[in-house]
C-alpha cells in the first residue's frame, strides 16, 4: 500500500476538479510555472554575479 493505484490518482484529481474547478485550476498551474521561472533566474543571476551591488557600482561599501 506504499504507492497509490492509478484508480486512486483519478479519484484524487476528480476531487481536486470538483473542489476548484477547471478555470481556477489553469490560472493556479500559470501562477505556480511563473514561480518556479522567476526562482530559477533569480538562482542563476545570483550564481552568475556573486559580487555585491555596490562593489560592482564602485562605491565604498557601508556597513549594516
């Protein structure tokens, strides 16, 4: 009982599009995909630039 049937998986998604329906449903995966992209640039502008903005700027840097 460790995995669950393909029967099980149609009951859960019936149940899902019951609950929120189709339309919400689409604008709640658009939302999610833009999350994840947004995620992932931010990872690799930070990987890419690991200098601060103000060193990079050329101004001395302050102290928090």
């Amino acid at each position: 009982m460790g995995m669950l049937d393909w029967k099980h998986w149609m009951v859960l998604l019936l149940v899902v599009l019951v609950l929120f329906g189709g339309k919400r449903l689409r604008y709640i995966g658009s939302d999610l995909g833009e999350a994840i992209k947004g995620f992932r640039k931010s990872i690799a502008d930070q990987s890419e630039d690991p200098v601060g903005e103000s060193k990079r700027a050329g101004g001395p840097e302050r102290p928090h």
